[in-house]
C-alpha cells in the first residue's frame, strides 16, 4: 500500500482511469484526472489511515463530492479547475480536502457586495424577457476567485400570480471561450408576483476567472432592474474573451422551442447557445463576498 515513507511513490505521477468515480490510489500518493466527459468523484479507495494524496486536474470536467468519502472545504461539490493540485488527507476512513484554500482576493473585499457589468448601449434600467423559458446568461469576472454568500437581485415589474425565475451560476466552457459550460451552481427559484429586491442565501466557491450568471423566469411580464447608457457612451466595450460584450445577451433557446423550465433544475452543461438577444438588456445582480 501507498504510504508517506516510500519516495518512489511520492515521485511517480499516475493517472486515474477515465470515467472512474472511485479511483484506487493504493498504488501512489500523487494522480493526475484524465476524464473525458463530466465526472463526480465520490471517493477514494484501496488508501491507508493517515494516507497524503496530491490529485491534479488535467481535464475541465473533474468534480468531488462531498459525502460519506469525501470532504471538501466548502462542504459541497467541489468543481475543479484544470492545472490546480488538491490534496487529500486520509482520516477515519475520509478523504478530507485541505488544500488548496482560496486565496486571499486581491479584487474583492469580504463582507461588500459587487455588481456585475450590465451596460448595454441604448438598453433600458429594466430588463426584459422576451418569452417566458428563455434562459439568458450575463458574463462575470472572478478575478482571483472568492466565497459569495448571497446573490441580491430587483424585479421591477411583477408577472402574474405564483410566476418564478430561477438563478445559477456557470463555468466558462474551456473549448468555447467566452460561453458557459458547466454549472457550478444552482441557487433554486424565487418568486416573482411582486416587485422588490430579491436576496438568495447560499455559500458558494467561485474559482479564479471567468463565470456567468443564468436566469430564467416563467412570467413572459417580468422585467428585472438593469444598467443602460447612452449609445455613445466611451465604455461599452468588449468584454475581452472571445469576444462578447458586457451588455451583449446570450440565451439558450425561448419560449416556444430549445428554453428551459424555470420550474426543474437548471441544464448541466449549458446546452446550445442560441444568437444574442437583442430584446433582453442585462439583468444587475449583486454578490455578496464572505
């Protein structure tokens, strides 16, 4: 077995099989991921009490569980990023992540909360869904990464009697720059029958760099507060990944054909992108850093 005396195996870099959801690591103490589709790792097994193990990620589609085999430092699903190492720490029969930590954010100050970038050139200060399912997503830049703890948005015009949206948040997709891939994270549904601020609780990790925010609601009515400048104004730029514009709207299908149910939980990945929208300005969310 693997132990932390042997320096062969403390040198020697093995690869885990692909698809594996509970990789054999009695052979070595440092693994490389080598997924070729999306995988949830849920544990480890053929380890040693005590045991170190260093996992690097060598795909874009590696993710841990946490559970009866794993914990990781968030407490929940940890979706890793290609090129970073985790180590694991084998203790009473549980893996237990104690690396890496987030790092200290040098963009974002604990405790203040930040908007995103919503500026569509000649757009309005309420953004509109054109149809009711049509899944829409908005650029954010992480910087370093950081722990959000809640997620604050503005209906400013109220849909109908019980009407949701639903809100998550997406990894950049690596083989399509500038879009959304995987998803990190969906925070549930809000009602929006009513106008007012809307605050979602829920401690999420967001890596370093690029994520986007989704939202679809099921109210072809609702409009939510948006950030509009004029048409020449100096700084409706590019947003500078592949390229699309901070006020520029992507969405995944509409409300007839390819849209998703605000309803059931959001897609994982993304799905097809349909063309920008020109009838949706940007939605303004505001995240709140732990």
């Amino acid at each position: 077995m693997a132990n932390q005396t042997n320096s062969f195996l403390d040198v020697l870099e093995q690869a885990f099989n692909d698809g594996d959801l509970t990789p054999n690591v009695s052979l070595g103490n440092h693994w490389s991921t080598n997924n070729t589709t999306p995988k949830v790792i849920a544990n480890f097994v053929g380890g040693i009490d005590g045991q170190m193990i260093y996992v690097r990620i060598n795909d874009d589609l590696t993710s841990f569980a946490t559970g009866s085999g794993i914990t990781t430092l968030s407490g929940v699903e940890r979706i890793a990023i290609k090129g970073e190492t985790l180590v694991f720490h084998s203790v009473g029969g549980v893996w237990i992540m104690i690396a890496p930590a987030l790092q200290k954010n040098r963009f974002f100050i604990s405790g203040a909360t930040y908007l995103n970038f919503p500026v569509r050139a000649g757009g309005t200060t309420s953004s509109l869904f054109s149809a009711d399912d049509t899944l829409a997503y908005f650029p954010w830049d992480c910087g370093d990464g950081f722990s959000m703890s809640t997620i604050a948005f503005e209906v400013t015009i109220a849909g109908a009697a019980s009407t949701i949206c639903r809100v998550g948040i997406y990894k950049e997709d690596p083989a399509n720059l500038g879009k959304p891939g995987r998803l990190l994270h969906d925070f549930g549904t809000v009602v929006t029958d009513s106008t007012g601020y809307q605050t979602i609780t829920d401690t999420v990790i967001l890596p370093p760099g690029i994520h986007f925010i989704a939202i679809v609601t099921n109210g072809v009515a609702v409009r939510f507060r948006g950030i509009a400048v004029s048409t020449n104004a100096p700084f409706t730029g590019q947003h500078g990944v592949n390229p699309i514009a901070f006020g520029q709207v992507y969405t995944r299908g509409n409300g007839t054909s390819g849209g998703h149910d605000a309803t059931t939980a959001l897609p994982d990945p993304f799905g097809t992108i349909s063309t920008i929208d020109v009838n949706i300005d940007p939605v303004a969310f505001g995240l709140t850093v732990t």
